[in-house]
C-alpha cells in the first residue's frame, strides 16, 4: 500500500468551484492571498450551471418601490423567522452590489426598456426582484467568475476531491484529496480553507442534483469537529419532470410560474387557490410543494403522478425567448412542446437550507480557519429559501468568506502538516480496494437513496423518522464492507465509495434533526405534529461529533435587534 | 422489458478494446442512463463524466454510433435497437480511462483569452437588443463537442495552432457584447489560428444548444481579422501614417 503524494501550499484553500468557492476565490486573490480552488468535476460544471430563474437583488429597476428591508423581511418570512438574522440583513444590503459587480465583470442578463437590468417576479418575493437572463442566469455566472477568477490567477485542481481535513491543535491545517483521475493522493497545507461544497440531494431518490451533490462539504467538516445546524431543512422543489423515468427530478425552473405558468389537478382545477389563495403558484416553495404532494396523494394527480404545469397560454416566442433551456428539455427528453401544452411537474429534492455553522460577518465555522459559504453554509434561509436568494447568497457570502479567509491566514502562523492523521485518512480511503465480499457501492446507494425518499421526504413522522436510524445504521455497516472493483485510475465505484461515506454522515444529522423538531417549519414538515411551535421558534438544532458519535444539542436562536424587528412587523 | 445492447469502449491511454452489454430499456430513457445502468449494475469501474443530466453543463460527451452528442440528451428510442449502440470517447482529445478524455488543452486555450474589459467612461446601459444579439454565444455549454468533430483538430491536431471553434464563439462573445473595448482581431489572426478553419461547419452540425457558430461567430470574426489587416484602403492609410496593427 502505497502513502506517497505530492504537496501544494496555499494560504487560502477553496473547496468547490461553484458561484461561491468561485467568488470567494477572487476575493482572496484580491486581498493578495495565494488562493487554490479544488473542485470535483471541471471547471465550470459545478450546480451553480444549473440555477435558472435568477438573482434576487433589491435593485428597484422594476418596482421602483422595493429595497432592502423588503427583500430582508421576505426572506425572514420564507425562512419562518428561523434565519439567521444578521445573515438575512446583509445578504438584502450587499446582493445589489455583488450583482452591478458581476455585470462590470461581463456578465450581461437580460435588460428593462431603459436599459437597466431587468428583474422578474419570484415566489416569495414582494416585488419583481430576481436578475435574470432567459433560464440560464446560473451558466452566465459561472462563466463570468471562472474567467474572472483564472485570468487574475487562481490555481485550479479540477477533477480533484479532498476526503479529509487536517487539523493543527483545533485548527485548520490543510486537507487530503486525491485525483480521481489517477487515484494518487494529494495533500494541502492552508491556513484558512473556505467550504463551498454545495448540498446533499444525491441522497434522495428524486432530486435535481448531480453527482457531486453527496454532502462532502459538510461531512469534512464534521468529520473536523465543526458544527452542523439546522440539518433538517431540506427543500423539495415544487416542480420537478416526473416523466419518463429517466428524467424524474430533473429541474423545471420557478421562472416558469414567474413567468405566468398555471398550475392544475387532474380535474383541471387550479389548486393553489385552496392552499393560498393570495399568491397562488408564486407561494414559497415549502407550500407549494406540500401542495402537490397532497394533490397526487388524494387522487388528484397526472398520469404519472404529478400536476399539470401550464404556461401554453403566452405567446409561443415569448415563452422561447424567456425560458428557452425549458422548452428543449421537454422537447427533447419528454416530447412535449410547452408552447402547446402543459408539462407534468412534482416535488424534487432541491436545495439544503442547513450545513456548516458560520458566523455572519465572516462566514467561519466554529472550527478557526475553516469558513463555509453557499448552499453548504446554515442560517440565511432559516427553515425555507426562497428562489433566486441562492445566487445572491453565493455572491454575498461568498465575497464575505473569501475577505475573511485571506484575513485570518495573513494572521495565522504556519500550521504543522501531520503524517498520521494523513495515514489514517489515506487507509481508510484504500481499504475498500481490500475489502472481501461482493457489496456494491452502488446497491448501497439506492438502498440510501430509498431510505431517504420514503421515511425522509416531505412529510416526516417519529415513526419513518426512527425506523430511518435503524436503516440508516444498517447502510452504515454495509457501506463499510463495500468492495471496489478495479484500478485507481478514474474509478468511479472506488468515488461513490467515499462519496456514500459523506451521504451516510449528512443523512444522519438530517434524520436526527428532524425527529427532534417536534413541529412543522418551512420545509419540516410533522403529521404528527402539524403546527408551528412558538418555542422551536427560538431553537436551532446542532450536530456536532463528540467523542466519536454524532451528537444533536439545541442552541437559542439571538435575539433580533429592535429596528430590525420592526422592518419584519411592516406590511 | 425491451433490451439494448451498448457497445462501450472500456481501455486508458495504453490501447483497449469495445465490450458489449445488455440493459433494459424503459421509456425515454437517454444513453447516459444505459451507462449508469452498466455501472451500477455490471462494471462499476466504467469511467464517464456527467455532472446535471439536463443538457445544463456539458460533462457527458462522448461519440455514440459514429457521431458526437452529449449522452445525456441522446435518446435510446432514437437509435436503431435491433444492432448495438456503440459509445466511444471523443477522439480528438487523449485518452484517460473508458469514455473519459483529457480536456485540459481547452483550459489552456481559453488562458490566452483576455477577458472582457469595458470601454473607458461607458454608462452601464444596455439595450435589450444588444443582449439578444449575444446570448447565441454566451449559452455555450463547454461540452467540447465542436472540437472533437473539428478536423483542424480531430485530423490534422492543430492544437498548438488553433483554438477550436468553441474560443471562436467564446471571442465572438466577448467582441460582441456592447460594451466591450478590447479588440482580439490580431489574437485571432497570429495566435488563436481563426484562419485554418475553412467553414464546414461540422462544428454547427454537432452543436447540442444549436449554436450557429460558422455563421454567426466565425465567419464574423473573420471578417473582423480581413478589415482589420488585409482591407486595402485601411492598409494603405496604415502605410501612411506609420501605424501598427492592434494586438
């Protein structure tokens, strides 16, 4: 067994390439730190590619009338006031100058008569708030910063996936990774590692996320000693494809309700106007989703159980020009034209409100040197995101984590490199390679991803929930004894095989989290106890790893300052 | 269930060979969705790249029955079942392991891009137009496939002279944003190799998001090259005023 690898120093580390590592990299390259990013995949695939409706921006080129508290109270509403206040405040402030940044740095959306950027309307949001060009805002993003960041000199270790953190006297370190393409390994010395990661979907049966999306992020800094909070928000997206099988999950953008789209039963009723009659499609998507569900549940589902998504009723160009990637998607996987007629739609497992614990000014966790930022961080979102706050947050949070990580390396002495914890690490990372037996990786997975789907989706009960740790045990175990087939050389059986390891830590805490919040939030949503809990109001759960075993605490939710509290109580 | 046989190249960059495999087939599924089969079911060491499975990110190319496409949105009912489908990695690009290349080349190209700079002064008001005019390039989706079907880089392997049609509508992109000030003509010409295309337009053909990159990207900038340096009156003024070409 071989422990050979090569080192590279940095003084800010960034893991993941996405809208936030790639932000937070500019950053850190700005304040003149040297800054490496390692991603999973290529440069330039990360999820970011994939967000479609928007930036939400308070920047008023539409409704003249909208500004930061509103956006800042739209947000807390959606969250149900579980946000991290302070995180909410400043992702409304700075979101307009991140997105006028982005546009100096040539990314170019879509445009208003007076030739501002154009914004449009968005579940949750008062007002026409979300930057946008066509369904594709994400891909332009992420173009703009990788160009961005590469001309001005980042180092990028693509196809590249860090399975450990190193840690010198409860700090950070570096980290271990390896190259997926030749399996060899590869270690970081860093002063300050930025967590940009993204989420967890890839647990989940349904979901529109990809591969990469296993909780990596999160699970290392865990693993670490860092805490998680509130685990047990998990978005489901209202409106996933549910036909034909291969496509289930795969995203149907909220632009398409933004921009008109209708929603209907079987019977044809517009059923929103039971749930809430005052926005209809455009409520938050906690509701909307449980909307659905609860359609297809009590009879009133598609052919393929889901609902009716209908936006035929605009102008075929319009709806060309305005949601182009939708159009060919279902042309071309579904062979529907929705210029003529509805599409069938239901929940996806979307989006991760909880992750790494962070402070609010400068996105570190709670172990020094290590930041999060984006879809891996908690606290924005509260128990709800809204859509088109993901993009802001990359941009706001990212910028803040980035600013704080070349800070704190600039004050931090040299940390020591330790071989054993990198021995420890690279062992249990080749073990699989010696393992006996005929367990696959991959029937672990399903297995998971089943689990999830059935006993962790959009309604929990104490029963699913605890008969879910029983399994959830039982995958742990076999996910051990899996055996990999094959060489290092770009092995993806020998990937998942770690990849699982993350899905199997996140899937916990999200499991026991959720059994824990005895009411219905956001996204959580009880049968069993179907109310919202003045007491769990006040409460974060946090999971933390305590002598080897994961542990669930509460933490009192800080009081809102007055003048905030009033900019909430406003109509 | 209906069955298919995928016939995939299994090998790294030492050589290799295609090996058959049989998977069902369920309704609308894509070619991507036969590999995971293979993968989770058959050999789970088959190297592929795919990231969004939504035609979104351009990770999953590869050449299936002789032509390049993104696998993900390549449907299984679209290709003849009663022979095998066969999946090989792109040719133009070396070979890693199975369906997996080595792009990086593409990433060194696109370093000697000078990014967007905006003219001196300028108000950040743009028409709508304007934005219409350049989203065409701006949807790109790095899948690649415009180099692999390349024959300047596919049979002649140009690489070292040429920059592909995909840092054409790159270029084309960041030329034609409105409020651009940097003039990449003389890169075009001397170092990116604009002329060794002669305008087949197999890159249009294989283009997922149906980009018309000869005609709407290269044969602009070509043109932008010849007014730059071989439009005679401007030539002609040049010698006068002993002026020198823009880089």
């Amino acid at each position: 067994m071989t422990t050979s690898y090569e080192t590279r120093e940095h003084d800010v580390l960034i893991i993941g390439a996405g809208g936030a590592g790639l932000r937070a990299a500019i950053e850190g390259l700005e304040q003149g730190a040297s800054v490496g990013v390692v991603c999973k995949s290529l440069l330039g695939k990360a999820h970011t590619v994939m967000a479609e409706g928007g930036i939400a921006a308070a920047m008023a080129n539409v409704d003249a009338a909208d500004n930061w508290k509103t956006h800042f109270r739209d947000t807390m509403r959606g969250g149900k006031l579980l946000n991290n206040w302070r995180m909410a405040q400043l992702h409304a402030q700075e979101a307009p100058d991140r997105v006028r940044e982005l546009e100096q740095w040539g990314a170019l959306f879509d445009r208003t008569e007076d030739g501002n950027i154009l914004q449009r309307a968005f579940g949750g949001h008062t007002f026409k708030r979300l930057c946008h060009v066509g369904d594709r805002t994400g891909l332009e993003m992420i173009r703009t910063l990788q160009d961005r960041g590469v001309q001005r000199g980042i180092d990028v270790y693509m196809e590249c996936s860090v399975t450990r953190l190193l840690t010198d006297n409860g700090r950070i370190a570096g980290a271990l990774a390896y190259w997926r393409e030749t399996g060899r390994f590869i270690v970081f010395k860093a002063k300050s590692i930025v967590i940009a990661t993204g989420g967890i979907g890839k647990a989940w049966r349904i979901t529109s996320n990809s591969w990469e999306y296993t909780g990596d992020g999160m699970a290392l800094a865990y693993e670490a000693g860092a805490e998680l909070m509130d685990m047990e928000f998990v978005q489901f997206h209202p409106t996933g494809m549910v036909w034909p099988p291969g496509v289930q999950g795969i995203l149907v953008t909220e632009a398409v309700r933004g921009e008109g789209g209708i929603l209907r039963n079987k019977a044809g009723e517009r059923f929103m106007e039971k749930y809430d009659p005052k926005r209809m499609e455009l409520s938050t998507r906690d509701v909307v989703a449980r909307s659905i569900y609860t359609e297809v549940k009590e009879g009133r589902g598609t052919e393929h159980g889901g609902a009716y998504l209908d936006i035929s009723h605009k102008p075929a160009e319009y709806v060309k020009k305005k949601l182009p990637s939708m159009y060919h998607q279902f042309k071309e996987l579904a062979d529907v034209d929705i210029t003529k007629g509805p599409m069938e739609v239901g929940p996806t497992c979307h989006y991760m409100m909880g992750g790494i614990r962070v402070d609010a000014e400068t996105a570190q966790s709670t172990l020094p040197g290590l930041f999060a930022a984006g879809e891996a961080a908690a606290g924005l979102h509260g128990s709800n995101r809204l859509g088109g706050n993901s993009l802001s947050d990359l941009l706001v949070f990212g910028r803040r984590a980035g600013l704080a990580a070349a800070e704190h390396a600039k004050r931090a002495s040299a940390p020591s490199i330790d071989d054993v914890q990198i021995e420890k690490a690279e062992k249990e990372l080749l073990a699989p390679f010696s393992n006996q037996g005929t367990e696959s990786p991959y029937a672990v997975h399903r297995d998971l991803q089943e689990v999830m789907q059935n006993l962790v989706g959009i309604y929990r009960t104490q029963e699913d929930l605890e008969e879910a740790l029983a399994e959830l045990e039982k995958l742990k175990t076999r996910a051990a004894k899996a055996n990999v087939e094959g060489s290092r050389l770009f092995n993806p059986g020998w990937h998942l095989f770690y990849d699982l390891k993350s899905m199997l830590v996140v899937s916990e805490a999200v499991t026991l989290s959720a059994l824990a919040r005895t009411e219905s939030r956001g996204a959580h949503s009880r049968i069993d106890y179907p109310n919202l809990d003045p007491v769990w109001e006040k409460k974060n759960n946090i999971i933390v790893r305590e002598g080897g075993q994961m542990k669930r605490r509460e933490s009192p939710v800080a009081e809102m300052p007055a003048d905030l509290k009033q900019i909430l109580a406003q109509d | 269930m209906a069955e298919a046989t995928l016939r995939v190249f299994r090998g790294d960059s030492n050589g290799g060979q295609t090996v058959d495999y049989r998977v069902p087939v369920a309704p609308g599924m894509v070619v991507l969705d036969a590999l995971h089969y293979i993968q989770g079911h058959l050999a789970p060491d088959l190297a592929v790249r795919w990231n969004c499975k939504a035609g979104k990110c351009g990770s999953c190319s590869a050449e299936v029955n002789g032509r390049p496409r993104l696998t993900c949105k390549t449907r299984m009912d679209d290709l003849p079942q009663e022979q095998p489908i066969t999946v090989l990695p792109m040719k133009s690009f070396p070979r890693i392991k199975d369906l997996v290349t080595d792009v990086s080349w593409n990433y060194r190209v696109n370093r000697k891009i000078p990014p967007f700079e905006p003219r001196k002064g300028v108000e950040w008001k743009i028409s709508q137009l304007d934005v219409d005019r350049v989203q065409e390039f701006r949807k790109c989706i790095e899948c690649f496939l415009c180099q692999d079907v390349c024959h300047v880089l596919r049979e002649h392997d140009k690489k070292e002279q040429f920059a592909g049609p995909r840092f054409f509508v790159r270029i084309a992109g960041l030329e034609m944003h409105p409020l651009d000030g940097r003039n990449r003509a003389g890169l075009l010409k001397d170092q990116l190799g604009l002329g060794f295309c002669n305008i087949t337009k197999c890159c249009t053909e294989v283009c997922p998001e149906e980009i018309r990159i000869t005609d709407n990207a290269i044969i602009p900038l070509k043109e932008r090259v010849v007014d730059e340096f071989y439009d005679p009156l401007t030539m002609l003024f040049r010698v006068f005023r002993g002026q020198k070409h823009n880089l």
